[in-house]
C-alpha cells in the first residue's frame, strides 16, 4: 500500500521560501509558539510547505487507545476518559497535520455522541471532533480567512483555554485541545477577523518569486517531482532524514536555551519603541529566538 505522505512534496526540496520554512520550523520544535499565519497570493506553494512537512514531523507520547492523544507524562491535561482508566500505558504517535475544511459543521469540529453505537448498544460514547485529532498536532485551515465565524469562535475558546468540551445528549467529555494552528490566505479574497489574527503568533507573507533563475529551479523541480517520483523522493531522502535529526536535536536542546537580561530589554524596548499593542508579542519574539536558536545548536 503506498504512503500518502509520499504524495507530498519533499520539504527540503522546496526553494524560494526560506523565511516560511523556517518558521514553520519554529513551531514544530517548539509548539508553545501557538502558530503561524501564511498570507499571499494563490500559486506561491503556501498549502505546499504546510503538507510538505508531515514526513519529517516527530513522535509524540500518548495514551495508547486515547482518542484524544492525552500525554501520559502530564496528569493535570488528561481527557475524561483518562481520567478513570486505572493504568496509562504509553505509545508512540507521530505528530501529523489535522486538516479543518471550510465546510466543517460545528458537531464535526467540537465532537458529537457516537449515534450508531447508541443504536446498537444503548451505550453513550463520544466521537471525537477535528479539535480532539488536532490535540498535539498541527490543525491547519486553508483560506482561513473565509472560515465562518460560528467555527472561528469555537476555535479561539479552544485555543485560549487549551481545552475543549463535547456535551451531547446527557454525555459530557472534556479532553485537552493543545494544537499548532496554521492557517492560509490569499488576502486578495478578504481580510482576516482581528480577534483571530490575534491567535497566530507568527506571521509570513509569501510573494511571487520574481528572480528567473528561481522561477526556472521550480519548474525543474516540479517536473521532476511528476515525472520521476519515486526517484525524486529518494533523491531527497537524506535531506529529510538530517532535518528530521535537526529537529530531534534542537527539541532536546531548547530546555536549556536561555534568554539574556539584554536581550529581554532589546525586545521590550522594540516593542515599546513600535508601540505594540500587549506583551504577547514580546513573548513571542523571545520564544521564536529561542527556538531558532536550538535549531542552529546555540545555547
């Protein structure tokens, strides 16, 4: 059976898009950063880079056969369910990429009662929403900024709180909702609600390539990719594996990355100096430096 993920552009294989790249990167070590805003035109591969990265994503621990992903290692964050197992036995789970379409229907995107089961059994049992597969993962909106605004605040609850809750039928199930959240737009298609523009951290805008000797090495490289796949993918392989360290490595390192008094102050006087709205953003600056500096093996 062939690998869906193998349909994907290989992330190493992507040019032009260095900025995006990194701070999509960013996010992936470090989830904490919260998410990444990627505005531009159509054509510019911003829905590329975001599926391109799946391959290379790292594992993740869970509750083996918790339909919310609960991280065994953290007592307070686990899901009602968790909650009243009596053994939380480990495994493995590879971070990977929750898709949340526009068309998405509130029961689909919070969670719902397993009605089939009901009908059968009688037993009341919960189906996990797109929030619930997106709980340690990455949840990523195309066209964000055309999302209605019903899921938009479904979404900011559960990305303010960290939690969400399924209540239906008599049945009520809280289960953590910690989530990467990207999103894409094409702002020529309509402006962004500020109240979830607020909820990116950061934010890449993307623009046509314009250099031709870039715009020929991307031609060259998609034709390739059609023509020859399985050829292009082992060409990349090695890239893929040394990125996949890369971020091993720099998810190791970044507990012991630490920010200097002067360079807390350098932000805090930027910030003040810009009359930035809030203290998210200089949080968010120190994160991001933070990360980039693991990921370059600084400390």
């Amino acid at each position: 059976m062939s690998d869906p993920a193998r349909k994907r552009f290989p992330f190493p294989a992507i040019t032009g898009q260095d900025r995006l790249k990194t701070a999509y990167l960013a996010n992936v070590v470090n989830p904490r950063i919260g998410g990444l805003l990627v505005s531009g035109p159509k054509g510019t591969g911003k829905s590329t880079v975001v599926h391109a990265i799946g391959p290379v994503l790292p594992q993740r621990r869970a509750v083996r056969g918790c339909p919310f992903g609960c991280d065994p290692g953290d007592p307070a964050r686990l899901c009602t369910l968790c909650r009243e197992r009596v053994e939380l036995a480990p495994e493995p789970r590879p971070m990977r990429i929750v898709n949340l379409p526009l068309s998405c229907t509130e029961d689909r995107l919070i969670g719902s009662v397993d009605v089939e089961k009901l009908l059968k059994t009688g037993e009341k049992a919960v189906l996990p929403g797109i929030l619930g597969a997106a709980n340690g993962n990455i949840l990523y909106v195309d066209e964000v900024n055309l999302l209605p605004d019903h899921l938009v605040d479904d979404i900011l609850d559960a990305a303010a709180s960290h939690w969400n809750t399924i209540e239906r039928e008599g049945i009520s199930v809280s289960h953590p909702a910690d989530f990467v959240l990207v999103g894409t737009m094409n702002p020529e298609e309509g402006d962004l609600r500020p109240q979830i523009l607020d909820r990116f951290p950061l934010c890449v805008k993307v623009e046509t390539v314009t250099d031709p000797g870039l715009r020929s090495d991307i031609v060259r490289l998609n034709l390739e990719f059609e023509d020859r796949p399985e050829q292009f993918f082992a060409r990349f392989a090695p890239m893929e594996q040394e990125l996949r360290d890369a971020i091993a490595a720099a998810r190791a390192l970044l507990p012991r990355v630490a920010a200097g008094d002067e360079a807390v102050a350098a932000v805090a006087r930027s910030c003040a100096a810009l009359k930035v709205d809030g203290q998210r953003p200089d949080i968010v600056i120190i994160k991001t430096a933070l990360t980039l500096a693991a990921l370059g093996g600084r400390t």
